[in-house]
C-alpha cells in the first residue's frame, strides 16, 4: 500500500473538503477529516474535536484558521514540533506544475478515462484526525507499532496527524461514496535520508461493488474484485511508465485480504510500485455495505515522483529555489529533473551513551528541529556495549544544502546546537 505495515516504517492505505461559500471564500463548516454537512458530523467528533473549529492563525487549511495551539501545545502528550507544523497546509500536491501534482493529475485522468468520472475526487481534507479514523477504522491491531509515539505525530491521546490517507476511507464509505481517489499530505515520524521525510504525500483508491457486478462473472466475490482491481493497476501502471515488464507479489495488510504489491521492472531493477487488495469485509460491514465487495489500493506520490522525474533527494519537493521550479510544467509528466547543486555534505560524528528510552526516530526529531532541511542523513555507524552493559552509539550526520553552500561557522553552530539539545532531550550520556 501507500505505507507497508513494518516494524520499521509502518504504512497504511490512504471529493474536496466540503466547504460553504462566505463573502466568496471558501469556508470550512469545521476542520474535521471530512464533513458533508453540519448535520454528517457525529456528536461524538463535535465533542472531541470542538477545538477544531476556526480560529485566527498563521496558518489555513482549506479555509479554516488553525493557530499553533491547536497542534503544537505543551503537553506531555503531544510530540508535534514547529517544523512539522509549519508544513499543514502546504499541498503540494495541489499544485498543477509541481513534480506531485503533476503525477496526481496524470492517475486522475487515467480514472477518468477509464471509468468515465465514475471517481470523485478529494484532495483537501483535513490531515487533523482522531485515533479511531487513523488506526481503528482501518482495522490497524492495539498494540500495533505504528501506533507508538516514536512513529505518529500525536496533538492529544485522541487526535493525531494523519498517517496514511486511508484516516478518510470509514467515513466516505458511510456517506456514500462508493468510488473515490483521496490524495494528501500525511506525517509520520521517520529516520533522514534521501528518500524519507516526516511529511509526504499518498493517494488512496477505492472501488465498492455490487452483487450484479460479479454474479453474472462465474467468479466469487473475491476473486472477482481482485481481478477487476489487477487489470484496474496495470493500467494504471502502463499509463504512468509505459510498457514495462508487471509482476504481483503476496503481502499482508491488516485492512485487506487478499493483499498484493504490484512490481515493475523498471530501468533495469524492479520497483515497487502500490500495495494493494481486497478490502475486508468488516470494514464494509461497520460502514453499512456488508453485501458489498471493495478493492482500495495506496501509493507514495514522492516514492513515483522521484523515479518518474529522476529527483534525487526527497527534500528537493519542498525546494522554492527557481532553479528546481522552473523545470517543470503542467502535464508534462516524467519531464527529467537536472541538478543545478554541487555543494559537498559536510559530516559531523556524534557518539553518547544510550538510555533505555532511546529511540532512533526520537535522535532524527531532534536533529531535523534544530536542522531543518539542512540536514541529508543520520545513520548510525557504530554501536557496541561494555563490561558495564551500556551501549553506545555513534552518529554521523551529514549536513548538505541543495541550493547553496554551507559555512563550516554554520555547520559548527549546528552541530553544537544538536549536541546540547540531544543531551538534554534525549537522556542520553555524550562521549
């Protein structure tokens, strides 16, 4: 899917936000994951999330206000940071002539082709959702990783920032909606490296059907939607890389079943393209169609972009510098990125005594708030344990701008910064 469920990077699956019209802007009723109408919204999401509601703010999403105390507050429970709020609101994948809209546009216009704008489209909700829409709606087990603090970005013990896009799925489903794409930003607390980031952008894909569909077919339920959604994918697939060599592959998620990964052999290797497969049945059945069958499928926009495009680094998606936007063009899929940097990384290595609560994740948070997008990577080099029993890590992090040159006076600030706050954070012991 958009997100493979593992103990290392846990990933789930993933019609424009409702709004009014207001002195001619546009005007959310509240930001909740997705409204129809004042009336669809439970009296338990208007209880839970009464601090949704609009308030002045730096920031808005989809026409609602959301100040900072909404999401960054100083509570033991919430591990959102500035930089991480700072990018709510964004959408990149809103922007027709960026590498993420681009492709966005490109799966639209495949599904509307091909199912004659059977498809509605969202691509604006709200990424601010409750614990029940983000894993329990989706079937994701209690004491699943990705359900940690070291993987999701918590506002509240009940409100977190979306992971995956399929945090809309239950409730588009119990309002009708039978045949939808949901594209959007999701966030996920992640390691720093060229191809992750704590905030990127998935589109999820699902199709409800009918007993009519598949009873004249010879075929069951299942294997009837699973069917229809290969051939759906393959297409998919020959529309964005041409004709290229597709194979499936068996994978479990916990919201389908049967779940497969759809691989192409692509610039000779093969590449995992979408997971996949067919929705369970209690998910159908919770959201009033249990005579129904669904397929749904999910992908990472970057993850394709960055192929599609040859971008070599996933921070270049957030890059404002001309030099990167001015290469891309509305519709022109798989137009070819050219670096325009050459600065070298500067390394700085780190080593400290580990503590019991230690978590990678926790290290990257620290490294990437002080940071930002100055950081490339941080991997770990070394570890071993003493006589003692204390561990010790070792760090190098790589610090490289990809539109200008750092000075060894900044990186040294840097590193220095990240020391003192690593100490004092993270409980550890520096060497």
């Amino acid at each position: 899917m958009a997100m493979v469920i593992s103990s290392v990077h846990a990933t789930l699956f993933a019609r424009a936000s409702f709004f009014c019209q207001s002195n001619g802007l546009r005007i959310f009723r509240s930001c909740l994951p997705f409204s129809s109408s004042a009336a669809s919204v439970s009296n338990h999401n208007l209880s839970l999330k009464k601090w949704r509601q609009p308030v002045l703010s730096v920031l808005d999403i989809g026409g609602v206000k959301i100040s900072r105390e909404d999401v960054v507050r100083d509570d033991p429970t919430n591990n959102v940071p500035d930089n991480i709020f700072s990018k709510l609101g964004v959408q990149l994948h809103r922007r027709d002539h960026h590498p993420l809209g681009i492709l966005k546009n490109a799966i639209y216009e495949y599904f509307d082709t091909n199912y004659s704008n059977k498809f509605d489209k969202f691509d604006d909700l709200c990424p601010i959702v409750s614990v029940k829409e983000n894993f329990d709606d989706v079937l994701v087990p209690e004491d699943h990783v990705s359900r940690s603090y070291n993987d999701t970005y918590y506002v509240d013990p009940q409100t977190v920032l979306r992971c995956h896009t399929s945090a809309h799925q239950a409730e588009l489903l119990r309002s009708g909606y039978t045949n939808f794409l949901v594209t959007g930003d999701v966030y996920r607390r992640d390691s720093i490296d060229s191809t992750h980031y704590p905030v990127f952008h998935q589109m999820e894909g699902l199709r409800v059907l009918s007993p009519e569909d598949w009873e004249t077919s010879g075929m069951d339920a299942t294997l009837f939607a699973a069917t229809d959604l290969k051939k759906c994918l393959e297409g998919l697939a020959s529309h964005l890389f041409g004709a290229v060599e597709m194979r499936w592959v068996d994978t479990y998620f916990p919201f389908t079943n049967p779940s497969f990964e759809l691989e192409i052999y692509f610039k000779e290797k093969w590449l995992e393209v979408l997971g996949c497969g067919v929705t369970e049945q209690e998910i159908l059945k919770r959201n009033g169609k249990p005579n129904n069958v669904a397929w749904a499928f999910g992908l990472g926009l970057e993850r394709l972009a960055m192929v599609l495009f040859d971008i070599p680094d996933i921070r270049l998606f957030w890059s404002n510098d001309e030099r990167f936007t001015s290469q891309f063009s509305r519709g022109q899929l798989g137009a070819k990125f050219k670096p325009f940097s050459k600065y070298p990384p500067c390394y700085k290595d780190m080593s400290f005594w580990i503590s019991e609560s230690f978590t990678e994740n926790n290290l990257c948070e620290v490294v990437r708030g002080i940071a930002g997008d100055l950081v490339e990577e941080v991997q770990l080099i070394d570890n071993f344990t003493n006589k003692k029993g204390m561990t010790s890590h070792c760090y190098r992090i790589a610090y490289r701008s990809m539109e200008r040159s750092l000075t060894d006076e900044e990186i040294n600030d840097l590193q220095w910064k990240v020391r003192e706050q690593v100490e004092n954070k993270l409980n550890v012991v520096l060497r």
